[in-house]
C-alpha cells in the first residue's frame, strides 16, 4: 500500500483507502446523472413552481427578452430554465 491511498482508522491503523465506486446512485464531481427524470415525470411537477424557480426564471425570461406566465407548474418552469438557460448561456459550463 502506498501513503497516499491510506488513511488511518480512529485507533491509527492504516487501512486500504476505498478505490472502487459504490454501487448504484453516486453523488458528487464525477458522478455521471443517470438517474435524470423528464419534469413531466415528476411526482410534484403539476404542483405550483416554487419560489426559486420563480425568481431565476424572471432573471433568464429578462435576459432572453421573453415574458412568461406566472403560473407555471414546477415541471414547466424546470422546462422554461433550460431552454432559456440555453439561449442565454447562462448556467451552461464553458
């Protein structure tokens, strides 16, 4: 074992740092999202968008120069971000 994938155990015993991804659903950086849902598949997604979703939806509808209405449901403003983030460039990685 090298030092640098050991780490020790609370009474100082170096173990074997974890090399192998954990089964199933991962969090994290290099997690791939596999387990994405189509918004109109969302159990919640007729109910009202929330308050977050909401506030950036006017900041992206201003920016696109779009007006919306404002009794969309969480699947639809979810749908709305992503198709004004992409005219935008906002929320895109460069």
């Amino acid at each position: 074992m090298t030092e640098s994938n050991m780490h020790s155990t609370p009474d100082d015993q170096p173990t074997a740092a974890p090399t192998d991804q954990p089964e199933g659903e991962v969090l994290g950086a290099d997690a791939a999202n596999t387990t994405e849902k189509d918004p109109n598949d969302w159990v919640t997604g007729d109910e009202p968008m929330t308050g977050a979703q909401r506030s950036y939806l006017d900041t992206l509808a201003r920016d696109a120069g779009e007006t919306l209405t404002a009794d969309l449901t969480k699947a639809e403003a979810s749908e709305h971000i992503d198709r004004l983030q992409e005219k935008t460039g906002r929320g895109t990685e460069s």
